[in-house]
C-alpha cells in the first residue's frame, strides 16, 4: 500500500522501557504511523530520519500502527521558515486522492 504525508519526530511509548523519539508519517487525514525500514533499526534509521520534514509517498505494510517501509519517494522538499499548514493539508489531501484513483484504475 501507499502513504503519503509529513515525516516529523514524535515522542512513543510514553511510560515504557521502548519510549524514544521516533519518525513518524503524519497523514493529512490526521493518522499518525511510526515509521520502520523493513529490516532498519526499530529505535533509530539513520535513513529515515534523514526525511524528517519532507512530505513523502511511502510504500509499506501497515502492522500494529507501525509502518513498515519498502520504498519511499519524496514529494516535496524539505519544509523550512513559517509553512501554511492549511494549505499544504490541502495540497496532500489531492495527492492522496490522486493516488487513491490510481489505485483503483489499476
């Protein structure tokens, strides 16, 4: 399947021995998915974490809320300075749509 959203560092696991900062894909619906390279280190990817602020499409498989990456392709660049976060919602809900329609004219 097909994800698409902002990678951020979000705190998990809050209160347990696994808690750590973690990367996370936040979908512009609102869902939240800490991500795992298939494979990669659970608590820290060096790869991963080298997207953090860019808005991607990942390819995975979602397990117990943890995505677990295959592939991934950026979409936009890092984001810097003041950001209409409105604005770039609205913009990743048409990709998802977008790719929502692909999906089903496969």
């Amino acid at each position: 399947m097909k994800y698409v959203g902002t990678v951020a560092h979000q705190d998990v696991c809050k209160g347990s021995k696994s808690e750590h900062t973690a990367v996370v894909l936040h979908e512009s619906s609102g869902q939240d998915y800490v991500l795992r390279r298939k494979g990669g280190n659970p608590f820290y990817d060096t790869q991963l974490n080298a997207l953090v602020g860019r808005v991607v499409e990942f390819d995975g498989e979602l397990r117990d809320g943890v995505l677990v990456v295959t592939g991934w392709r950026e979409l936009v660049a890092t984001i810097q300075g003041d950001v209409n976060w409105e604005k770039l919602n609205d913009e990743l809900d048409v990709l998802t749509q977008s790719h929502k329609k692909e999906k089903t004219n496969e």
